[in-house]
C-alpha cells in the first residue's frame, strides 16, 4: 500500500493530524484572555512538547493567571512536529508555573506522565484529566470533532476548539448552535494554514505549501465555544451569525 495518503483517505482512516500555527492561536485567544485567571487548562489531542497551544499557555502562565496546564498526546514522544505517533506509550505533561523567575518553561519545571492507555481523548484516564479542567483548547481530530463537542458537552466544559468550518453543518453541531450552548469565535471563517505529515497527497497546489521541509495545507476553518466568553448582546450575535449559516441548515 502506498504511504501516500489522500486526505479524504485520511480522515477515513482517523489519521486528520492538522497542527494549528501559533498567530492564528493568538489572534484568537487574545479576546478571552481575563477568562483563564485562576483556570485549569487542559489541551487534550496534542502532543505538549511541540504543541503551539500548549507553547501559548506555557509562556503565558503568569500572565493569564493559569492555575494549572495538562496536555496529553496520543502516542507520540517524538520530538518532531511530523513524527507518525508511532512511540509505545502516551503521556501528559503538567505545567505550574514558572519556579526560577526566567519567564521560560523550563524541562525542569514540567511533570512527564505516563499514561497506561493510548492517549486517546476518549480514554478512562484522559477524562480522569477533563474532569480536573475547567477549560478545554486545542485542534481535536476533524474526523472525531461531533463525538469531542459531545463529550465536552457530556461533562460540561467550558472550551475554544478549532474545526474545519462545514463542522458548523453537522445537524449536531448546529443544533447546539440554535440551542445557545455553542457559538462561534471571533476568528470564525476564513482559510487558514495547517501544518500535515509528510504522507499527506495535497494534490491542489493552491492549498499547500512548503516552508523549511515542512508541508502546510489551507483549509476553512470554524472556531466553536462555550464560555468563558463574555458578550454583551448573546442574543444579537447570535442571530448575526445564525444568518451567516448556509440555508440548507438553517431550515435542517
């Protein structure tokens, strides 16, 4: 079999390893950061040393106020970005703080844990680890994004997760919308660029790229929330981007 995956093969076969670039995570968190004071943090499909959400939260600890940051990866102790999650054990990494007043997320200062299961975010242990957060952000597998939505939903988390933008269709997901348990992100819509693995087949060449050996694909993107967001008019803005939805799902 060819390693050469198409990405319609890959979401299939749940391998959908999109990695989210650093800007694009602060041109949206910077409109929530008096939300994360006193927070337990928890960015559960990524691995943590290499993951730009869990640099964000990291290198902003004290800043924000964090209380506490988890990440979890599933599988990958690979130090590079586009390692293929191949390593026998998962870990979670937990974060304190800064302990020697270099403002630098030192080795030292971050607890390795291993975990006894895959890593994946539907295991015992990783929801041992949701129910210790208050908010939930990362980029969730795409394949998988109504089943993680409905486990944040299950266990009532607040959360700032990133989607592929026809992820707003999905008759679940847009229920949760027309019901205001979910809304949109500031940064909701536009292409943004994510970077893939190596075997990804990005056959159209105006939504890939190559930057220093490492392969990007652009793709649409939605941003769905539940708190900590503070709108002054909920009620207005949703139904500002309730009219934004395709009309096939607004009558669905």
């Amino acid at each position: 079999m060819s390693k050469n995956l198409s990405l319609a093969d890959a979401k299939r076969n749940k391998k959908d390893e999109f990695y989210t670039q650093l800007p694009d995570i602060e041109k949206e968190l910077q409109h929530y950061q008096d939300h994360f004071k006193n927070k337990v943090v928890y960015c559960n499909c990524d691995d943590p040393r290499v993951s730009n959400f869990f640099h964000y939260f990291s290198y902003r600890f004290e800043h924000l106020g964090l209380k506490q940051l988890i990440t979890t990866c599933y599988k990958n102790q690979n130090m590079d970005l586009f390692s293929q999650n191949d390593a026998e054990q998962a870990i979670y990494l937990e974060y304190n703080g800064d302990k020697n007043a270099n403002k630098v997320p030192d080795v030292e200062e971050i607890g390795i844990h291993h975990l006894q299961s895959n890593g994946d975010f539907r295991s015992k242990e990783c929801i041992a680890l949701l129910r210790q957060a208050d908010i939930v952000v990362t980029n969730p597998p795409f394949s998988l994004f109504r089943e993680y939505v409905a486990q944040l939903i299950e266990y009532d988390k607040q959360f700032i997760i990133i989607g592929q933008q026809n992820a707003i269709t999905y008759k679940e997901i847009f229920k949760l919308i027309k019901a205001n348990q979910i809304w949109l992100g500031v940064n909701n819509g536009g292409t943004k660029w994510f970077g893939v693995q190596d075997h990804y087949d990005i056959k159209t060449l105006s939504r890939k790229k190559t930057i220093n050996g490492k392969k990007y694909f652009s793709m649409g993107i939605c941003v769905a929330c539940r708190e900590p967001f503070a709108i002054n008019d909920m009620e207005q803005w949703r139904d500002n981007h309730y009219r934004q939805l395709p009309n096939a799902v607004q009558g669905g």
